[in-house]
C-alpha cells in the first residue's frame, strides 16, 4: 500500500447503528456467519489493517457495541439512530476531531458499513490507493460501485451537515469532478447483506453473476 505520510490522517468509520428493517425481527449485525457476529468481520479487517490514525466503531444496540470488546477501536454510542445514516456519519466525523486549519487535505474518512463479511484488505487498500486532496473514492468491480467509501477532509462540513434522508452519497453527486472509482478484482467483496436469505456462503453468491472464488 503507498506509504501514508507523517502528516496524514486516515479515520475508520465502522457504522453499525442501522434497523435491520429488511432482515426481519433480528439485528443482523448479531448473526453468526462463519464462525463469528456478522459485524465482527468488519472490525477485525479494519483491526488488522493497523493503518488507521483512529477506528471509530459507531453502535446503538447494547449487543452489537460489545462486539468490540478487546478491540483497539474507540466506541461511540449513537442515542439518535433513528435519523438514519447522517447520524452515524456526523458522529464518525466529530470522533476525528477538529481538523487543523490548512490540514483538510491531509485528512480523510473511510466509511465501512458493518454488513459486508466477505470485505477483504486489498480492496480496502485499493481505495487507500487512490486517495488524494480533494478526492471521494469508491471501489467498483466493473460497473456495480461499493463500499467502503473514502471522503477527504475537504468535505468535512458536508459530512457533518447531512439533512434528514441524506446520505453520504449525496456529496458525491454535486462534486463529479472529485470522484474516483477504484477498480477491485474481488466482487464477493462488495456484497452486502440485506436479508437472511443472503447469509448462506452460496446464496450470497448466487445473487449476482460472480461466484465466490
């Protein structure tokens, strides 16, 4: 991975605060799936990637908070996530803390949401890759685009500022010229889960043409 530089400031956003509407009456951060809690795959990536200034685990639920337990993460409680995303983002950002006047563009925010099990490190590190001042990067297998997805500083007071039913997508549509799509070569990687029906090693598969290798 390129080297990250004395003066940058790269922050993890794991967001684990949402409903599961679509799943059913379980919390499926909480569901086991090889061996361990759906949302505990993302945080031992982003664990063991050991490139990340902080690591900001952003819950709600008592249950899914103790997931990072014996983690090098900080844990921020959401009270309000009822207002969906923004909310997880907003307190993500704050976690960062204040950026130094004239430092925006040394500082970035990679957001992960906490549903994708088959997330790997290179495509993490592919979109570190492609970061640079001003950018917002976003892995994409051919033309389906991804998470996690990566915001410079620059946006910070967009990020903080979302409106009700934003989400962070929003930025990137009225800054085109600032996107990049960083090309991924693991689709299962990208795959979310939405329903329970997704959560066997080959149902996830079989939802798109891509096969898990």
């Amino acid at each position: 991975m390129r080297k990250i530089l004395p003066d940058e400031r790269i922050f993890a956003i794991l967001m684990a605060s949402g409903f599961s509407k679509r799943f059913g009456n379980e919390n499926k951060l909480l569901v086991p799936f090889r061996g361990k809690a759906l949302a505990r795959h993302t945080l031992d990536l982003v664990c063991g990637l050991h490139c990340f200034s902080g690591v900001f685990f952003i819950a709600a639920d008592d249950q899914v908070a103790a997931l990072a337990g014996g983690l090098p993460v900080t844990l921020v409680r959401n009270a309000n996530p009822e207002k969906g995303r923004r909310e997880s983002v907003r307190l993500g950002v704050e976690a960062g803390g204040a950026v130094p006047a004239g430092g925006a563009e040394a500082v970035y925010y990679l957001f992960f949401p906490c549903d994708q099990p088959l997330l790997d490190s290179g495509t993490v590190r592919r979109v570190l890759e492609a970061r640079r001042p001003g950018c917002i990067v976003y892995p994409c297998f051919q033309d389906r685009p991804g998470n996690p997805c990566l915001f410079s500083g620059l946006f910070r007071d967009e990020l903080l500022t979302l409106k009700e039913g934003e989400k962070p997508g929003i930025i990137k549509l009225r800054h085109p010229e600032a996107v990049t799509a960083a090309a991924v070569t693991n689709p299962s990687a990208l795959i979310d889960i939405d329903e329970p029906g997704t959560l066997g090693e080959f149902g996830i598969a079989e939802r798109y043409e891509h096969r898990i290798v």
